[in-house]
C-alpha cells in the first residue's frame, strides 16, 4: 500500500533557528500533500495544502513566512519553521493522497518538535 | 464551523471483550466519513472510508456503521487483542473544503489488557 515516509521523528532546536521537515510518498505520486498540527490533547488541525510545482495553500490563522512550504517534486514536500519560538513546539505530520488506492489519505509518521 | 466529537476518550478493556466507540459529526455538506488506527509512533493506519448513509464496513474483527442524517459514526471491535490497543481517530470531510480538510476528533484511547 501507499507510504509516507516522515522525517525527522523528533527533533529539539533553539529559539530563533530554523527546522526543516520532510516528507517523502515512497510508491506513489502526490500532487498534492497536506500538512497537520496537534496541540497537546488536541484535535489535528490542517495547516496548509502543499501543491507540487505551486504556492501551497495556508488556512485561516497559519502564518506563511514562519511555515515554509516547498513541493518541488511529485514525492517531497518540506515544512520550514523559520524563527521558532517555544510556542511552535508541536507535533506535525503530513498525509498524501494516493488517488490509485480505496483509502483515501496516508499519513507520514509525524514529528515531534520541541523548541527550547 | 465543523466539531467532530468522539466518545469515550479512552477505555480500558479485557482482552476478549468486544468494544464499541462513537463519532458524530455535523451532517450537512457531507462528503465522507474516515476512520484511522493510530499507534504511538507510527503514522495513523487508515480502517475505513466511509460515504453513504447506511453503510457499513468491515475489516477482520473491526467494522463501522454510518448515519449521515443524524451525523454519528460506530466504530465496533469484536473480541479486543493486546494488538488493537491504539487511539482511534475518525475526521470528517464536508463539501466545499479544501480537499485536505479532513475535520478530526480527538480520539479515542483503547488499551486491551492481557
């Protein structure tokens, strides 16, 4: 079946630098993948629409110049969380929509990061 | 604004019982109904896409029901394993979103004991 493939897992940075994410589709072409965030005891809530060759799409409330979205290819896109602040501390995660298969949308393995 | 609400929060059950869990949903501009299996530190295993009012899966010992009118979803496990221990998540897509706007509740906990 359809696999994302999400790193890093974990990662721990200092206020004011900057933390790449990556997410890879292994065995399909994604378009399109989406990007999620989960406060603690909280709901995922989607973030943006990361469009292959194309702007990404934020929704209400996201800032575009702290999450950097690049989708330069039909199996990577990458979240930037430039400037982090301690309350960017957060889990993310990305799914991809594999339009071949029955089940709708497949989830990376999301990352945890914390920003000291 | 979309709530999607699911019940219990967690539960604890005997290996060998059967449980059930509920989602709902609002039921206007329904498109689809997912459910996902999420074990910690691991990406969320998607069970179910569910769409019609009236449907009903299946998937080994898990199977779910769909009532789009009254917006609820259930969730049933037929004689729990230590192995179906995760959080359970269902997330709603409505007509008119973003594709990728998949409106989630905050899960379901279920642990089986041994």
């Amino acid at each position: 079946g359809a696999v994302v493939s999400q790193h890093p897992s974990r990662v721990i940075c200092k206020s004011g630098t900057s933390v790449k994410i990556e997410c890879r589709s292994l065995d399909f072409q994604a378009t399109t993948m989406f990007w999620y965030r989960q406060f603690p005891k909280k709901s995922l809530m989607l973030m943006a629409t990361s469009n292959e060759g194309s702007k990404a799409t934020y929704e209400q409330g996201v800032e575009k110049d702290k999450f950097l979205i690049n989708h330069a290819s039909l199996t990577l896109s990458t979240l930037t969380v430039t400037s982090a602040h301690p309350e960017d501390s957060s889990f993310y995660i990305c799914s991809a929509r594999d339009l071949a298969g029955d089940y709708g949308y497949t989830f990376g393995s999301g990352t945890r990061l914390t920003v000291v | 604004i979309l709530n999607v609400e699911q019940s219990p929060q967690s539960l604890h059950v005997q290996e060998g019982d059967s449980t059930n869990f509920t989602c709902s949903f609002p039921s206007s501009n329904f498109y689809a109904l997912h459910w996902y299996r999420w074990e910690t530190a691991k990406s969320p295993e998607a069970l179910f896409v569910m769409t019609l009012n009236g449907d009903e899966k299946k998937k080994g010992r898990i199977s779910a029901t769909l009532n789009t009118k009254e917006g609820y979803s259930y969730l049933y496990i037929k004689g729990s394993q230590p192995e179906d221990s995760a959080t359970y998540l269902c997330a709603s897509r409505s007509y008119g979103g973003s594709q990728g706007n998949l409106i989630f509740g905050k899960g379901t906990k279920l642990s089986v004991k041994p």
